[in-house]
C-alpha cells in the first residue's frame, strides 16, 4: 500500500513537469564534442553547429590533450580505486593541483571530482555556527547546497545588489557573527553576467568579510591569461577562495578544484567531506587536464576568436530583433519568456541544423525562459552567420521577430 502511494505520487510530478513544459529531454550526440556535432535520432545522424557547450576554448577534444590522456593510460592505469588520503594520491594529482595554484596565483589548490562537489565541501570546514554565508540570489545550485550542509548563518542578497550586500554584512555583524564569507559566482551562467568584484572586496574590506568566487564560467577564457574574473575585474589576490572546474573550458572532462592560500587548502584536505569520501580524479582526467592549462595560459589566439564570435553573434542577433540580455561574456541569453516557447525555438533552430538548450524554470526563474548560448572557439565565423541565419528563419515562422 505504502509503496502504490509512493510510485503513485512519482508519477504525479513527473506529469506535472510534462504539463508545464518543464520535462527536459536529452539529445544523444556520436563522436566527440566540438563546434559541430553530430546528433543522433530516429531519422538518422545529423551534423549541427553547436552554440550550447561550455567549450569555450574549444579543447574538448583537442589532440594533445587527447594525447596526453592516453599516454596517461599506460603510464598511470585507468582508476586509483581509492579515495586520495588511503593510496589514491598519484604525482599527477599533485601536479595538477600545484599547476591550478600556480595559475591563479594562489599557494595551493586541491581536487574534487567535480566542482559540484568543490562547494559542497567547501564551506563547511571553512565555517561554523558562529559565522555567516552571505550569498548571491543567483549563485549556482551548489554553492546553495554548500551552505546548506554547512552550520553557518545564511544570507541573501538579490543579484549584483550592493546595497543588500552592505545591508547583510551589516545584519551578519549585529548577530555577531565571528567571520563573514561573501559567496558570489565570478560569472552568472544563466544570465552571463559577471559579478562586480570591485564593490564585492570594497565591502569585504569595509566589513572584514572573506570573498569566495566560483570561477566556473571564467577560468581559462577571462581575464587575462584566462585567470578568471579576480584578474579580468582587476581585484587579483583581493578574492581569498576560488573554486573552478575542469568541466568547461580547462578541457572541458570533469573535475573540480578550490584555490587559496596554504591554510585553507590543509584544512580542507583534512576535513572537505566530498574529498575524504569521494574517488580521486582518473588518471587520464588528471593528466589530460594538466595539459588543458597548458595550453589555456597561452592561447591568447583562442581568446580572441571567442571574443570576435560573441561580438558578431551579438550584433547579428539583436539587428534580427531578439532580445538579449546584455554583457561581454561568451554566454549571449537569447530571451523568449514561456518555457514552451523557448522549447519550440529550440526545436525549430534543431530542424535548421543550429543545437541550442532551451532553459526554463527552476533552473531560471518562471516566465524568464530563454535560449542560452555559448560562443566556442571552435566554431567558424560561417558557423556563427550560420546560425544568426538559423535564428532569423525560426523567429519569423515562430512570430518571434
Ligand atoms: C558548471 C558549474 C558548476 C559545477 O561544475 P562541475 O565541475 O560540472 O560540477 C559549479 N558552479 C558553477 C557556477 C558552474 O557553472
């Protein structure tokens, strides 16, 4: 009986998530990632251009990363079958981790298996009842579950609004709160904009907070040198935390990582419970991505073309008479409002040979649906005309435009 209510009540949301046009469904994709994929359906294997992966850099699938990879299979094994502190710990993971350091100009940096997985465990060794999270209403689904598992006090303030950040911090400090962390996306993915981290460390020095950044949509194609939002804001060493993945454009496999001075990272190392109770990164993910920042540091080139894509799309978008919202980052947010809408362009863009993600409610607010798209330096400038071509078609028959 017990159990029929169960699967009985399972049904109800998933119908409730069809009604709504809220039910996400994946596409499958044969071979690798890149500036075109090949998508795979009922009517057969298709090639499309790709505006939706966090392959900013376009290293996904790059050579010697590839290559770097495999030599890592034969030299390191396929699996550490351990987590790092038992016999989990190979000289490549401590590459890797002194490497991320040595980027983001911090004393060290330690793994996770996802920078999911970085938040999470990021915050609760770091602070405890007597101390206040203040965070961004637009921060990431993980820095939300962070401080969630974490004893500290939680704030809110609504997105990029300083004086509600000033208004916390000082709230935080009537509640006598012993430390103060500010927690903030460099860059906001749903919406591409990039947090104001002058006003953020303006405040933290003012009120004596600690600054925690989640770089995930920055380190590798931000900032100079691909450093990230610290350097492209010029704040620098001023953001005490980092935490960044290797699941975008630093390779784009999986991993994640904090960054921070030397303490930090012990403590962590002792006490981060994702780390403690989690496998280590696979050896080819390690080597592969020690490679990755290799070649992120130098590739100004790449940077560029990302930056020229973003500015055509942009000016190509917005003459057809889309709505964008507004930024300098590669993430260009096509809006539309309905989530069937946005379902129905993306649908519509797919027959015209352009993959975008339609996103919709929860992961943006109801009625704030849209086509978030992603410049890649793996696309062409006839790919972007493309698919500007691709969105003009598909907003007039759909009466967008
Ligand atoms: C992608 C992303 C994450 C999660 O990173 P994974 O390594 O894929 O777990 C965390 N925070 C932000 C802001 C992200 O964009």
């Amino acid at each position: 009986m017990t159990a029929s209510i169960f699967f009985a009540h399972v049904d109800r949301v998933l119908s409730e998530i069809e009604s709504e046009g809220l039910y996400k469904r994946e596409r499958s994709i044969s071979g690798p990632q890149g500036g075109r994929i090949n998508t795979v359906s009922a009517v057969g294997t298709r090639e499309v251009i790709n505006l939706c992966a966090n392959n900013y850099l376009g290293l996904a699938n790059h050579p010697e990363i590839v290559a770097a990879a495999k030599t890592a299979l034969d030299e390191f094994g396929f699996g550490m079958a351990s987590v790092r502190f038992i016999c989990g710990t190979q000289t490549l993971h401590r590459d890797l981790e002194r490497m991320i350091a040595h980027y983001l100009s911090k004393d060290d940096a330690i793994l996770f298996a996802a920078c999911f997985d970085a938040n999470g465990g990021v915050f609760d060794p770091l602070l405890g009842e007597e101390d206040a999270i203040i965070s961004d209403s637009l921060n990431h689904a993980s820095i939300i579950d962070g401080a969630r598992l974490c004893k500290a006090r939680r704030y809110r303030f609504a997105n990029g609004d300083m004086n509600e950040l000033e208004d916390r911090l000082k709230e935080a400090d009537a509640a006598g709160a012993r430390v103060k962390m500010i927690a903030t996306d460099g860059v906001f993915s749903m919406d591409g904009y990039v947090a104001n981290l002058v006003a953020i460390c303006d405040l933290a020095d003012r009120y004596s907070a600690v600054v925690m950044v989640d770089d995930c949509h920055a380190t590798g194609h931000l900032g100079e040198r691909g450093q990230g939002t610290p350097t492209l804001t010029g704040v620098g060493q001023r953001v005490d935390i980092v935490t960044g993945t290797l699941g975008k454009s630093l390779g784009g496999a999986m991993g994640g990582f904090v960054a921070a001075s030397q303490s930090v990272i012990d403590l962590l190392r002792q006490r981060a419970r994702p780390y403690l109770f989690s496998n280590s990164l696979a050896p080819a993910v390690a080597a592969g991505s020690v490679k990755a920042i290799e070649i992120a540091q130098k590739a100004d080139d790449r940077r560029r073309v990302l930056a020229l894509h973003a500015e055509r799309f942009r000016a190509g978008l917005a003459k057809a008479g889309f709505e964008l919202l507004p930024g300098q980052t590669p993430i260009i947010p096509v809006m539309l409002g309905d989530a069937k809408c946005a379902q129905k362009m993306a649908a519509a863009l797919d027959e015209r040979g352009v993959y975008v993600a339609g996103f919709f409610y929860p992961v943006v607010p109801k009625g704030r649906a849209r086509i978030r798209t992603q410049m890649s330096a793996a696309l062409t400038e006839t790919d972007i005309d493309f698919a500007i071509d691709a969105f003009k078609d598909a907003g007039v028959t759909l009466g967008l435009i």
